[in-house]
C-alpha cells in the first residue's frame, strides 16, 4: 500500500468524484483506499453514504487501514437519518478497534433500530483493542462489553444474535486467560442458547464458539 503525496491523493479524489458508473466508482474508490493516505479520509466517509454496497466495503477496508487517524472524523460524521451509511460507520469502528469508540458500540449493539447497525456493533465489541485504555479502566470496560454482548444474545434479529456470539468468542479469546469469569457467563450463556436458539446457523455457529474457547 503505497503512501502518496497530496497532490496525487487529490487526483484520485477527482477521479472518484467523475466516476460515471457503479464500476468505475468501486475502481476509485478502491485506489483511494489503497493510499492509505488521511488525506482520503473525508471522501471515503462520504462514500458510506452512496448507495454502492461495493464501494462502501472498499471505503470501510480502506478507513481500517488509515486506522486510529479516522476515528474523529468518523464520530463526527455519524449520519443519523441514513442508517446505511451508519451501518458502514459502525463497521468500520469495529475494524480499527479504538476504544475511544466503545461508547458507541455499546449503545449501537442494543439500541439503534437498524439490525444491520446492531448486527456490526456487536462484532465490533469482541475486538476492542483493550492496551490502549488506561489499566484501570479495562475491567470495567470489558465488564460492559460483556454485558452488552450478553444481551445483544437475545435480540429479535437471528443476524445480531449470530453477531453476538462472534463478539463473545472474540472476547472470550481476548481476555479469557486474564479474566477466567468471563469465560464461564459466556460459556454458560452458550449452553442456555443451545437449549433455545431456533436458528440452526446459530447453534452451528454456537458450537463452533465453544470448540475454540475451550482451545
């Protein structure tokens, strides 16, 4: 992934922003996203927003990539009234894994109408980067994440339920061998699942959590 001068960042800018076709703004899009450039980061944003499934999933890989350095711009950037484009905000939170975000996801997992937008953040909580929180703030967190989680396990949507078992194994994978009680809620929320859980993707997603904890 090549770093470019601005300059060069503002030509592929113009370029995306000349794109007179589904195809050709993907190709821009994804170049964009390969300069891995904070110059870039406003117009991939703005590409969350575009009604170009494939195009948002270039922009979110791309923010992930830029990292830490896009988080400001995304918070304030947050687009209430489209939910898409939220969705494709919250995933990208979830990707780069800076906790100054925590907040959000937390409530987004639980809490915003879109499933779609619950369904991202409950992935997103299983790979918070906890290193980068002060040491006495990390249990608690973690305890939130947790809990949210926990719950997100009997939201109405099999797609956030499904999310919610991969945040767990994540956390569980995370922070388990320093936080041994962890494992034991997850692991036991695990088994009342099993017993209920009418999706069969669930269940099979469920066990595969379980065989990988217990590794």
């Amino acid at each position: 992934m090549n770093k470019l001068c601005v300059t060069e960042v503002e030509k592929l800018i113009e370029a995306l922003n000349r794109a007179d076709s589904g195809d050709a703004l993907l190709e821009a899009v994804e170049n964009l996203a390969d300069t891995c450039s904070e110059a870039a980061i406003p117009t991939l944003i703005e590409v969350l927003g575009f009604n170009n499934p494939g195009a948002a999933v270039a922009a979110v890989e791309g923010l992930i990539n830029i990292g830490e350095p896009a988080v400001p711009y995304l918070m304030d950037n947050l687009d209430d009234y489209n939910y898409g484009a939220r969705a494709w905000s919250i995933r990208a939170f979830a990707g780069i894994g800076d906790p100054i975000a925590l907040d959000l996801l937390l409530k987004a997992a639980v809490t915003d109408f879109s499933q779609s937008v619950r369904r991202a953040a409950a992935r997103g909580l299983g790979i918070i980067r906890w290193s980068k929180l002060p040491p006495e703030a990390v249990l608690p967190r973690q305890e939130a994440a947790l809990k949210t989680l926990l719950l997100a396990t009997t939201d109405g949507e099999w797609v956030v339920r499904y999310a919610a078992v991969v945040g767990l194994q994540s956390l569980g994978e995370t922070v388990g061998k320093t936080q041994p009680q962890f494992l034991a809620e997850i692991t036991s929320r695990f088994q009342e699942m099993k017993d209920s859980e009418p999706e069969t993707a669930i269940c099979a997603r469920i066990q595969l959590a379980w065989e990988n904890l217990k590794e």
